[in-house]
C-alpha cells in the first residue's frame, strides 16, 4: 500500500517538478543568450583581463594569460575588498 501511495505522489506531483525546472532552466538560458550577445559584459572581461596581466607584469607564467576562468571572479573580489580596507 506504502509503494502505491509513492507512486500515485511521485504521478501527482511530477508534472508541477517537471514545470519547475523548465522554467528555471529557460530563465538561466535566457541570461546566458544575454551575457553572450552583451558588448558591455565583453568589455568588462576584456577590462578583467587586462587588469590581471597589469598586476602579473613580469611573471613569466601568468603574465601574459590570453583568457582567465570565469570562476575567477570571486577572486577578483576577495582581492579588492582587502585592498579597500
């Protein structure tokens, strides 16, 4: 009886799931189309970029990067939040 309440739950409920993730997945894929087709979110990671190899100057293995992960960024800010304090 147990598993055919968990099923009849898992039938009821799964559509209403399904709807849920959809549309949290549009919305993410929606801001990505953005942030791709965005020149102002280009410029400020070129802007990054140019600011890291600024900062690296002379270190022969990070200095001159042609690209950096994006998950860096938190980095960044950790690195400017101690500078203004």
């Amino acid at each position: 009886m147990r598993e055919r309440l968990s099923a009849l739950q898992l039938v009821l409920e799964a559509p209403m799931q399904v709807l849920d993730v959809t549309t949290k997945l549009d919305t993410h894929a929606a801001a990505a189309r953005q942030l791709r087709s965005s020149r102002a979110f280009a410029s400020v990671l070129a802007h990054v970029l140019a600011l890291g190899n600024f900062l690296n100057y002379g270190n022969a293995r990070v200095g001159n990067a042609r690209g950096f992960r994006i998950s860096n960024l938190n980095k960044l800010q950790v690195r400017f939040s101690c500078i203004s304090t």
